[in-house]
C-alpha cells in the first residue's frame, strides 16, 4: 500500500487535541490504510504495536506507544505495519488488514483493546479507564490477521472511566448509584446497601442508614425502635379507647387500656370526676365542696355513737348530734334552753342571768 506524507501538518501533544487531530488524519489517510510516522521512542515499535501521535517533527508525524491507562498516552491511531526502530520511519496502519501477528492468545472475531497495564500491548479485556477497540481478531495463529477498527477512545466507553476527568473509576453492578462524593467531590459509585438500609445524608455525603426500615406500612401503624437500629410498625389496635403504652417485653410500646392504678397522676378535679382531694379522714363523712367544682369536704370529727348527722343551715357543714327523742339528762344540750349540768341530790333548776335552766345546787 502507499505511504501518505502529511508534511503540512504539525500535532500539537497536548490531551485535549488528540482526538481531533486523530480525526483530521483519518480523512487525510482514507482509502490508503497506512501512514509514516517517525518512531520517538526509546524502543522498537513491534510490528502489530498500537501507538499515539506525540505531535510532529515538521515533515511527519511521530508516535509513542499507546497505553490506556491516561489521556496523555491515549488514543491509539493505530497499529505498527512493520517493524519500527527508535528515531526511524515506519509505517502505521489505520484500516484494513494486518497479517503475520500471533493470535493465539485470542479467539475469532475479538475485539482487541489498547492495554493499561502496559504500553503498546494489546488485550481482549476492555480496561476501565479508555476502553478503545483498535482491532478485530480475522485468523487465530502464530502468523494470524487482525482487522483493523480503530475507533475513537470517546466512542465507547465505560460512564465510571478515566475518560471522564470528574469520576472515580468503577464498574456498574445491579443496584448502584453514582453520587457526588469527598471534598474534590467527583461522581462516585455507591454499592447497594443491604435490604433495608436507604440513602440518608450525614450531612456531607450520602451513604446508606445504619438504621433498616420495613418494606410496607398498613394505615395506622405506629412506627418505633425493635431493637438498635432496627425500625418496626406496630399495628393499629383493633380495640377502641387503646392507648400506647410501655408494657411491652423490654418496655417496648404496646396497645393497652389506662391503669388507675400506676397509670395516671396529679389530682382529678371535681370537674372532671374527681374529689379534687388526695386524702380524707379515716371513716370520715364526705360533703362536696363550697362550690359546683369545689373540692370535697370532710365533716368535723366522727361523732358519738348514736349521734345523727343533722344540718347546720346553708353554707355550713352539718354536724354530729344527739338524736331527737332519744334518752338524755334533763339538762343537757338536747334542751336548746338549758345550761347542761348533772343532777345533784336537793338541788334546785332556776332561770339564770342567761336567761337559761341551771342547776341550783342547795
């Protein structure tokens, strides 16, 4: 095949410009398949040698060889036609067919990658940071043929490669997320947490809870702590006028009805039932209070046995008194006009100063 001579064009090395330069010499070297190039390198470029254009010399363009694993020894414009001694011209081929390379590493049809791991080797594993196919395997053998496909490195590439300057390099497994993650943040590949577990800010980056939360919740269903870092619904109670409570195992809550007995404090008003009272007199009579919601009252002492509870009039408690009828002294209180003595003998009953019945003791 002819050799095309691009003595006009000078390749500038930076990154940024290979891939158009590689484009602009594709149009230039279409329908030849291969291209002189002066070898700079410090080591023969083996025939079947993928290379990159290092920039020119002013007449030819020169080439290193390519390695995946950086923009700068990337992308590859082809592969070495022959032979290619340090600071010589040789030439590269872009398209066609390439006899005389061992395949035997390979199978049939493959697809060969520039390899990351060292330069100017070819690999059937695609790398993750520029996966770029350069060939297709046409014959497996020690004097097999290649089938020229370079493609451009920004043609098919992995979305977590170092083809992207803003991510770190990962690969895709069911599951995962890509998140904006460190202080350089870049976009980052977040493995799928176990079942449960969900996305929650700590307040710089997003990794998966240390706490698990149920699947589904029915309606009604109290949410709370089963054991540490485990979230459980509690389901709605069935029964009417349940409340939450602690009564639990391990005092976790339950659905249960108010204990009176250690479920409640503080003093129930009259208005709401109560006495308003916390304690009353042992055996004592209970009146209500001075009020409609005042609180309840006791009255005075327990009486004498046989004494009634007998009014004292509006706004005042009733008191213990001698029954009405029953059996008493002549001068006692019983009798509202007397002055209550005991009988003596020869005494006489008067009207005093009071004017009340006294006894008059002779």
């Amino acid at each position: 095949m002819a050799n095309v001579q691009l003595a006009t064009i000078v390749l500038p090395p930076q990154a940024e410009d290979i891939d158009t330069n590689f484009k602009t010499l594709k149009l230039a070297i279409e329908g030849s398949g291969d291209l002189t190039v002066r070898n700079v390198d410090t080591t023969l470029l083996a025939k079947g040698t993928p290379v990159y254009l290092a920039g020119g010399d002013g007449v030819y363009p020169v080439v290193l060889r390519a390695k995946a694993d950086a923009a700068a020894t990337m992308p590859a414009i082809g592969l070495a036609a022959e032979n290619i001694a340090p600071d010589s011209l040789g030439p590269i081929r872009t398209n066609g067919t390439l006899t005389g390379i061992d395949t035997t590493a390979w199978t049939s049809g493959a697809d060969l990658y520039v390899s990351a791991a060292t330069a100017g080797v070819l690999t059937s594993t695609a790398p993750s940071t520029f996966p770029q196919i350069v060939a297709n395997v046409l014959l497996v053998g020690e004097q097999g043929q290649l089938t020229l496909n370079v493609q451009s490195s920004g043609e098919t590439h992995t979305l977590l490669s170092a083809v992207h300057t803003d991510t770190t390099v990962g690969t895709v497994a069911r599951g995962d997320l890509i998140i904006g993650q460190g202080a350089s943040a870049t976009w980052t590949r977040l493995a799928l947490g176990t079942a449960g577990k969900v996305p929650r800010s700590d307040g710089t980056d997003l990794p998966y809870s240390t706490f698990t939360i149920p699947d589904t919740f029915t309606l009604g269903d109290v949410i709370y702590a089963s054991a540490a870092n485990v979230l459980t619904a509690l389901a709605t109670s069935a029964s009417a006028t349940r409340y939450l409570s602690n009564t639990g195992v391990s005092n976790i809550p339950a659905w249960a009805q108010v204990n009176l007995t250690n479920g409640v404090t503080g003093t129930l008003p009259v208005g709401n039932g109560g006495t308003n009272n916390t304690t009353f007199t042992a055996y004592a009579v209970l009146c209500a209070g001075t009020t409609g919601t005042g609180a309840f009252q006791n009255v005075s002492g327990l009486g004498t046995s046989g004494y009634v509870l007998t009014s004292n009039g509006v706004s005042t408690l009733p008191t213990w008194q001698a029954a009405p009828g029953a059996a008493h002294a002549l001068l006692s209180a019983t009798h509202s006009d007397t002055t209550a003595q005991a009988v003596s003998r020869g005494s006489l009953i008067y009207g005093d100063l009071t004017p009340t019945w006294n006894e008059l003791v002779v």
